[in-house]
C-alpha cells in the first residue's frame, strides 16, 4: 500500500518498480540493449544467442513430452496460453530438469553468476493468439532476458 504512493513522492520512478531490497539496483526501463549492460551479463546473453538452435531442440523435446506446466502467473489475457518448465527458480538449478535441457543448463553454467538469488531460468510457451500484459517484478534486481526459439510465419 505504501508503494502504491511512492511514485507521487517522486521515491520510485513508477509503481511497479521498486530498489528496496537489491544489492545493485537498476534503472526503470522497458528494453535494455546489450550494450548497455554489464560485461558479464553481455556474455550470458551472447551465449543463449549462440547456442538458440539447441536451445530449441531441448525446448521442443520438452514441449512434445508435454514437461511444461501451466503457468500461475496471471500475466496472460487467456487463461492456459502461457506454459513454462523451470530450469532454475531463485538462483538455483531444479533438481532433475537439467537432464532433460542439458545443452542449456551447459550454456548456462558458466553464468550462473549473473543469476541473482531471485534468478530464474524457464523456457516459456505462449499459444497462438496470446497476449502477455505488461509486468515488472517486485524489484528492480534482476533483468529478464528473453530469447525467441520459435515464432509463426508473418502473414
């Protein structure tokens, strides 16, 4: 309730992004280039660009087992269009997911320093027609880096 103020009072720059709490907290912005982020976190992005078409591989394989789960995030404008399978959930591996994503949590290992303690790794699925309304999390410590595996034709 107190935050919900705070933007007024000029504490935060909007009320879905907060600094308490973070041992390095960044600037409110949408989009971030990689050019602008730390050295380290450039090279953890590279990485998952490198590697995007085994990263595909490993997330279909675990989409066509039928691995994902419902996400409980109300983020999505249609309920069941947004899926995930977590590889890591606050700044730890899931036990067990790295066998079924290997290549991924291989690309990942040597940048688990840039996983926050409020890190997470998932591979997400939105169904066609989808819509993710816009979000933020509670704090300002941790980017979100998404990189599309697969995306329908433009018509």
């Amino acid at each position: 309730p107190a935050a919900r103020g705070a933007p007024r009072r000029s504490l935060y720059e909007s009320a879905v992004h907060r600094v308490e709490g973070t041992e390095r907290p960044l600037r409110s912005q949408a989009f971030w280039r990689r050019a602008e982020l730390p050295a380290d976190e450039q090279a953890a992005v590279k990485a998952l660009e490198q590697h995007w078409r085994e990263l595909a591989v490993e997330a279909s394989a675990i989409l066509a087992a039928g691995a994902t789960v419902q996400t409980e995030e109300h983020l999505s404008a249609r309920p069941n269009h947004w899926h995930k399978f977590d590889l890591w959930k606050r700044g730890k591996a899931v036990e067990g997911r790295c066998s079924l994503a290997p290549t991924t949590c291989r690309v990942l290992e040597p940048h688990t320093a840039v996983l926050s303690p409020m890190g997470q790794v998932k591979f997400s699925v939105f169904h066609s027609g989808s819509r993710i309304f816009p979000h933020a999390g509670p704090t300002n410590g941790r980017l979100r880096v998404h990189v599309c595996l697969y995306a329908p034709e433009a018509s």
